[in-house]
C-alpha cells in the first residue's frame, strides 16, 4: 500500500432527528439538496477539489441511499486501486460486535483502516455540512505551526456561540482553552467540526481513551489532547458554511442558491460540485408553465407556475397549480390546481389535485415545536396527500393519508399526520 500524506475520514451516519420526517428512512448526508446534489456530495467534493484521493465514509443509521449514491466514487474521482473511496459501517468483531457510539469511537473502530494508508495526517470531518474549503491550506497551516491538532473554526455571533464548541486562541492562532457548548461563552471563535490531526497523536489519543463511554471528539479526544500540553491550533475558515441540521436552516440554505447573487454558488467553474447524475431526459416547461427565480432538475415537467423554489429531478407540476418558496425532492408528483407554500416535500411524494398547503396562522407543532417550525410544511418520504384537503403551517405528514385523516378536509397548523411505520 502506498503510503499517503493525509487521507479524510468522513462521518456520515448521523440520524439528523432535528430533520424530523425527511430523515425517517435516510441518513441525515444523503437528504437531497440543492435539487440535483444530496448534502454528502458538498466535503466529498472538498476532498478532490483539494487534492485528497483517499476517504473512508463511516455509515451507519439508514446507509443503504447513501451507500447507492457513493458507489465506488466515480463522479468524484475516487474509484482507485490505491486509495479512493471506501464505505466503512460497523461490523463484527470476534470479539465482540458494537454500534459506532460517538465520533471518536466510530473513527477509533477504523484504526485498522487508517494503518493501511500510514498517513502522515487524518482529516476528519463531519457529512452533513454545506460548504467549500480547500484542505490543502489548513494542513499548510497545521505544518507551518508544527501543531499537533488543528481545529477549524468560524467566528459565530456572541449570542449564538453556546451552540458550538468555543475555543479561545491567542494572536498566533494557537489554542488556549477550549469549551464545548459554554453556558457563558469567552470567544465566538466555534469549532466547525473539522480537525486534521497529526497521525501519531491521534492513534495515542484513540487508544486511550477507547474504553470512553461514546467517545466523542468535542467532548473528550480535544480535552485529552489539551490536557496533554499537545500543540492545538485554531485555523479561522471566513467562507460560507452552513449546518444544515435543522428544517429552518436546510429551508434556508436552499432558499439562498436562488438569490440574485447567491452566497453559496454552484457554478463556479474551479471549484466544481460533482454527484452521481442519472441519465434523463431534460426539463420541460410548457407554454401555459411559468417559472422564475428557480431550480430545475432534469426531466421536470412544470406544467404550473413555481416562483423562488428548489425543484429537484423528474418533478411533474400539474395545470394551474402553484408553487411558491418551495423544495420539493426528485421523483414527486403534484397534481393539478395544488398550492403550495413553503414547504418541503421530500422524495416520491404524490400531492392530490386541489390540495393547498401553507395555509391560515402560525400555531405551535403539538410533536415537536422545536422541530417543526419556521412556519414550514414537511411532507416525508412516498407520502400521499389526497386531493381537496387545507393543510396549515408548522405541520408535519408522513405516509399515506385518507380524505378521513383531515377533519373537515383540513390539517390545522401545528397538527401531525403519521402512519404507523412512518416517520418519528
């Protein structure tokens, strides 16, 4: 095996539960995004862009769309004999057989893999980030301050900074203390979860403290490694990095590809997002469709009229039907005659003729008021809407519904619809 500089440990099997019914049957990494792309494409892409051609994607909650999308990395060029791609879930032991139990013990249970390549230094990063960056310049920056760690961090507003681990670095960048989601936070400087360590501290730093209880790496890998007077340092990212982790920044995130001048773009020619695209037939807008400030997946047929909306591939939108601040997912029919308002509909839905959604007030969701809100609907995965029925706002449909789950025809705000099997 050829030994390689640094090689990229991607941790992709999170649940996402703060997704709510779009992450009932997939993996938090693998939920669409930006019509065509799924959230997984975007450090996958990071990767290639930055010159690193070896990444082992550790899956485990629902892997199997996201297993399907990976492949052996053709669309990133990552399908090689010495290095590429590789799909690393829990598996037994003859020891024993155990789950991933936290970030650290995921990556820790992969040292066997890691020791194959040598690296000189292990990227690790999180799978469900929407960003740009190029590696390439924080390892420059790990090498020139001879660190043993280094943490990329963002500046966060002060108010929301007991969000994040907070780390409090002096003028040369290096690492002073480090807090993981403070009550009283001393800096806005938060770790965006995205660590190169040198080889050798972080295999010390797994073996140790393998027997941790859900070994995380905010919680106890950086504490041990502070503790352990190791060198770390705070490498500042000021690009555009968006955690997408709850309905109202993913709703938001997409939204904002839409802009005039979007913030996050994803045409720029040296900076290139790649996914795995199926081969289909292009869009279609007919004569009576009327589309703005929008995109359009291949093989959508916009029969309708769709303002400031995601649309993702293979979509049909029916006659007279509306859609406004919208994403709806791949392979979803919406009939005729439907309105809808910002809403999210996830993958192979059918919406009946007539149906409007979005309507009336903002009312507390009775599931889940931290989940469901931001005045969204949120439609799961192959769920039927019937025809003819009003459906509120903070409201949350997952699995095939009958005129009779409405009463009166209607889904007041706030109000959940979830099939036995369906959703959480």
């Amino acid at each position: 095996m050829i030994k390689k500089e640094m090689i990229a440990m991607l941790l992709a099997g999170g649940q996402g539960s703060r997704l709510g019914v779009l992450t009932a049957d997939v993996a938090k990494p693998a939920v669409s995004f930006g019509g065509k792309y799924r959230i997984i494409d975007f450090p996958l892409s990071n990767c290639i862009n930055s010159g690193i051609d070896t990444v082992g994607v550790l899956t485990q909650y629902q892997p199997l769309r996201l297993n399907t999308h990976i492949g052996i990395g053709i669309p990133w060029d990552l399908d090689r004999n010495n290095g590429g791609v590789t799909v690393l879930p829990p598996y037994e032991r003859s020891g024993n057989s155990e789950w991933y139990t936290g970030t650290a013990n995921a990556i820790y249970q992969n040292l066997r893999y890691m020791e194959n390549y040598n690296p000189e230094y292990v990227l690790i990063l999180s799978g469900d980030h929407i960003y740009k960056m190029d590696y390439e310049v924080m390892l420059d920056f790990h090498k020139a301050n001879k660190a043993d760690v280094t943490i990329a961090t963002m500046p966060v507003p002060m108010e929301e900074a007991s969000r994040f681990g907070i780390v409090i670095a002096d003028k040369n960048k290096k690492i002073m203390d480090f807090e993981e989601k403070p009550k009283e936070p001393r800096s806005n400087l938060a770790s965006m979860g995205i660590y190169i360590f040198s080889w050798k501290v972080l295999k010390e730093a797994l073996i140790e403290l393998k027997d941790q209880q859900s070994c995380d790496f905010g919680k106890h890998i950086i504490p041990y490694c502070f503790e352990n007077n190791m060198r770390l340092f705070a490498y500042e990212f000021n690009g555009y990095w968006k955690d997408v982790g709850t309905l109202g920044s993913y709703w938001e995130a997409n939204m904002e590809l839409i802009d005039l001048i979007p913030e996050f773009n994803l045409y720029e020619e040296y900076w290139k997002i790649y996914t795995k695209s199926d081969t289909i037939e292009p869009q279609y807008i007919a004569p009576e469709g009327h589309v703005e400030r929008c995109i359009i997946g291949e093989a959508s047929e916009i029969y309708g009229d769709v303002t400031g909306s995601v649309i993702g591939p293979n979509v049909h939108i029916g006659k007279g039907s509306v859609v406004r601040d919208s994403i709806i997912m791949k392979d979803t029919y919406i009939g005729d005659n439907v309105t809808i308002d910002k809403s999210i509909i996830a993958e192979d839905c059918r919406i009946g003729n007539n149906a409007v959604l979005g309507i009336g007030e903002e009312a507390p969701n009775k599931l889940n008021a931290s989940i469901y809100s931001f005045g969204l609907v949120t439609i799961g995965e192959k769920s039927v809407i019937p025809p003819d029925v009003k459906i509120g706002k903070n409201t949350a449909i997952s699995g095939t519904t009958a005129p009779e789950d409405y009463p009166d025809g209607v889904l007041a705000g706030g109000e959940v619809i979830i099939k036995a099997g369906d959703g959480k």
